[in-house]
C-alpha cells in the first residue's frame, strides 16, 4: 500500500464519534493560537489570516520534534 510504503500510519475512525478527532482538534488549536499571535504581534490586517496560516504551518513543519529530535519535514 502507498501509506506503508512511504511511512504513514493509517488510522480509522467510527463515523460520527467527534470523541475521536482529538489530535485534529489539538492541531487545529495550536496553528490557530499561533496565526492569532502573529496576526497581533506583526500589526498586519485580519484579512491576511490565510497567508499567516501557511507561514504558522511551514514553520511547525521545521521545528524538530521533542521524541525523535527530526523535523516533520526531514520525516
């Protein structure tokens, strides 16, 4: 399979359980946390949320990860 052979871990969820959706929900938290503190912090209009979105995510992509000392995008 593709997910295997690149290292991807696929996980399933039972439809309709928001229960489940916790590491999304957490993810999803934090880049808005973050595109908020920039948005503030730079003095840019509200307008401009999408652009700092993708900045927030490119730089979670290169900061390295506490267990495995890599970036997400050396893995």
């Amino acid at each position: 399979m593709y997910c295997e052979a690149n290292g991807i871990i696929h996980e399933r969820t039972v439809p309709y359980t928001p229960e489940q959706n916790g590491v999304a929900k957490r993810k999803n938290r934090i880049l808005k946390n973050m595109m908020n503190a920039m948005l503030i912090n730079s003095g840019i209009p509200n307008n401009m949320w999408r652009e700092t979105i993708l900045s927030v995510c490119h730089v979670l992509n290169r900061v390295s990860h506490k267990k495995l000392d890599k970036t997400p995008h050396e893995l």
